[in-house]
C-alpha cells in the first residue's frame, strides 16, 4: 500500500484539494485545522487537529511531499525532510486526533522550503454486498519552511491582449521575485480609472519563489496594445497594485 501510495503522491498535479489561506478544509467527514503549517529554526514543530464527523472510524495515512512548480504546474515527490506523525491512525466516529509535523534538521537555506501534508484516507474492505466505487478522500496541507534570512515577498506584472471580433482575451501573468511563497487571493483590472468587466472569476494560485504563473481571462471589452492597465491584487503578504503596459499579441 505504501508503494501505492508513493506512486499517487508523484501524479499529484492538479487532482489533490489545493486549500485556501483561511478557515478548516474539510473533505466528506474530515476536517483539518489549521489548512497552512508554517515552520522555522525557532518554531521547528506545529500540530494539526484532524477531526472526523461521520457515524464511521476513518482511517487516515500521512505522507510528506516535496512541493516544486513547473510551467505553473505543481509538482509533488515524496521527501524525508520533514517528519509527520502519527504516520497513520483512525479517527473515531465523532472524536479527533492531533498531528505534530516537525523539521528533521534545522535549514540554512536562503528560499523558503515548500512541501505539502497529504492526509489519504485508507477505505476499509468492501463489505460482500457492496456494489460500486469507493472513493478515498485526500486533502493536501501547505507546509512552509522560513528562510535563515529574512522572507522576502515581490510580484512582477505583465498583461497580454489579443482580440478578434468577437471575443477578448488578456492573459495576466505574474512572478514572484521574492524568497518566499505568496498566494494571490484574486484580483481586479482597471483601466482609465474604469474597472475592467473579467467574465470568468479570477483562479486563487500560490506562487511559490522564482515561479510564474499565468490567468487567461475573457473580457467583454479589452484595453488596446501599448495602453496601461492598474492591477490591484489581493494576495496572503497583503493587498498589492501595479501599473503595467498592455502588450499586443
């Protein structure tokens, strides 16, 4: 089961329940508070409360995963930097057990370490006259490491349009230049003082240090190449706003 479990750890690209900065997470029966763990040479320890809040016993199993991107995709392999404990254990109907998620060494590195809890509900056996599909619940916890130096956070902007008759499209894309990770929570787009009508909702995304990532946002109207666009941006380090040039396709 463990090599299973290693092997699902490694296609974690999108399919784990990514978790917002605030509030418990909750998957079916499970509940998970707090949803970020963050670590440091002097805080080198932090619990976790898994709660169950269905009429049956969960069995839940830990795992520690290095936590990359690439392209703006997540990538998540299997570490022994961090320790999570219990590895495993049941939840009793109703009842809730504490996890303590620890550094194994204390870091000097210079960037924010970033990995993920993944918290893998094991299925108890089919009963004989069950009929179906079981489906195992998985949540995926933020778990960050601080830097020997002091965090640093700064995004950079850039906004691309391309437009044909009958639709608009701007692509917004952001790095972040800093050593340590920022979510950006959503944001909104201004131009000439008006605010910009996105026709999709803004995606909340991490990024994780020197990483980019890039929203396709469809707009009812588009600003023109070579004009300036405002973004006033929601993000976990505080809200941000940026003037950029708006590049033609």
């Amino acid at each position: 089961m463990n090599a299973m479990f290693d092997r699902t750890a490694r296609r974690l690209l999108g399919g784990v329940l990514l978790l917002a900065a605030i509030g418990p997470a909750f998957a079916g029966s499970i509940a998970v508070n707090p949803i970020r763990v963050n670590l440091s040479a002097t805080q080198t320890t932090s619990p976790l409360v898994v709660r169950n809040s269905g009429a049956e016993p969960s069995v839940v199993q830990l795992q520690i995963v290095t936590w990359s991107q690439q392209d703006g995709k997540d990538v998540l392999v299997p570490s022994r930097d961090l320790l999570a404990t219990p590895p495993i254990f049941t939840v009793p109907a109703g009842g809730s057990q504490t996890v303590r998620v620890g550094l194994r060494q204390r870091t000097a590195a210079q960037i924010e370490g970033s990995y993920r809890l993944i918290l893998q509900e094991v299925p108890p056996p089919p009963k004989p006259e069950f009929r179906g599909l079981q489906v195992a619940l998985r949540l995926s916890v933020p778990v960050f490491v601080a830097p020997a130096v002091a965090p640093t956070t700064a995004l950079t902007w850039q906004a691309n349009v391309t437009s044909t008759p009958d639709s608009h499209a701007l692509r917004i894309s952001s790095v972040n230049t800093g050593n340590a990770h920022v979510q950006v929570l959503g944001f909104k787009l201004f131009s000439g003082g008006v605010e910009l009508p996105v026709a999709s909702p803004v995606e909340t995304a991490y990024l994780l240090p020197g990483q980019r990532r890039e929203w396709a946002l469809r707009l009812t109207s588009a600003p023109a190449a070579g004009s300036d666009i405002r973004i006033e941006a929601r993000t976990d380090a505080g809200d941000v706003q940026a003037s950029v040039a708006v590049a033609g396709p």
